[in-house]
C-alpha cells in the first residue's frame, strides 16, 4: 500500500488538498479514492458496537474549495448518554456526491492522513472535527455552492438513526467556525 506523508506540522486541509490534487489519476471516483491508498497510514477495522442515538453536532461547517479539491467538514460531537458510546459511521449530504471520514496524526514530525471507517465518541464526551484531526472530506459537488449558504448533513450511527444538521458552507480561507 502506498503512503502519502507530508513533513513539518500537521498541515491544513487547504494544503492536504493541494497535494491529494498533484497525485490525481482522473478516474471515475474524482480522484480521492484512487490516491486514498496514498494516505493511508494505517488501516481499522469498523467498530461492531451500535451504541447510542443520544448524539448532539454543534458548529458545522464545511471549508469550500474548487470543485477540483475535497472540501474539509468540521463540527462537534457531543455524546449525550452518560452510559453507552455514540459510534459515527459515517455522514451523507446532497449536496456533495462524496464523503468520507478522516483523521490525520502526527508522529515524529511527520503528518498523514487516512480514511477511518467510523469514529466512537464516549459516554458523557464530545470529539471536535477541526482541521489538522479528526474531519471530513467531501467531493463532487453537485450544485454550484457558495460561501455563507447553508446545507443539510445527515450524520448517520451504528444504530441507523440519520440526524439531518445544518453546516455552514465557508471561504477557503475558514479555520475555524467563528471565520468567515
């Protein structure tokens, strides 16, 4: 399996898109899941635990970038039963034809970014999507989106239970949720 590892400090999704782009093949799948084999450091099994529905998204936002480039999506989990964990497998929206999990780690200096199969969040715990970890990446945008609109994001768990939340579509500019 090929690995693709960036140098230096964890970088933004800006910059990871920037290089996902330079190795594209121009195949069927917009690129990503051919280069996806190029960033994966380490592969998981999906988790078999359903958990809980109790599950809370705060400040969702999506980094908007040409249609060429996986756009990055970040939010807040909050996992609001005290006694089960939330298991997120994934998200869906209309509005991307694309989306994926990701998370990207740092070791030794050096920075990679592979797809997970879904992500657990605790009992009583909250998980932040921010550029640089945990995020998303969405591809194929099927319509012409624009900063400052707003778009709806089914975030799917072990249970099956779709929670439909509104994200924020930002400038590529966007670091975090409070920018423009």
């Amino acid at each position: 399996m090929k690995k693709l590892v960036l140098t230096g400090a964890v970088l933004g999704a800006t910059l990871l898109s920037s290089v996902a782009l330079a190795h594209h093949d121009g195949s069927d799948h917009g690129g990503h899941q051919a280069n996806h084999d190029m960033h994966a450091s380490s592969e998981r099994a999906p988790s078999t635990v359903k958990g809980s529905d109790h599950l809370r998204v705060d400040d969702c936002w999506i980094r908007l970038l040409p249609k060429v480039a996986p756009s990055g999506g970040f939010f807040v989990l909050h996992n609001e039963d005290k006694s089960e964990p939330v298991v997120l497998k994934s998200i869906q929206t209309d509005a991307f034809g694309m989306s994926m999990l990701h998370e990207t780690t740092e070791k030794n200096g050096m920075s990679a970014m592979a797809m997970v199969p879904d992500v657990t969040i605790e009992p009583g715990q909250s998980l932040q999507f921010k550029p640089g970890s945990y995020h998303a990446m969405l591809e194929k945008p099927t319509a012409d989106l624009k900063a400052g609109q707003q778009i709806t994001v089914n975030f799917e768990l072990g249970t099956g239970k779709k929670i439909p939340v509104q994200c924020t579509l930002k400038s590529p500019s966007a670091r975090k949720f409070s920018d423009q």
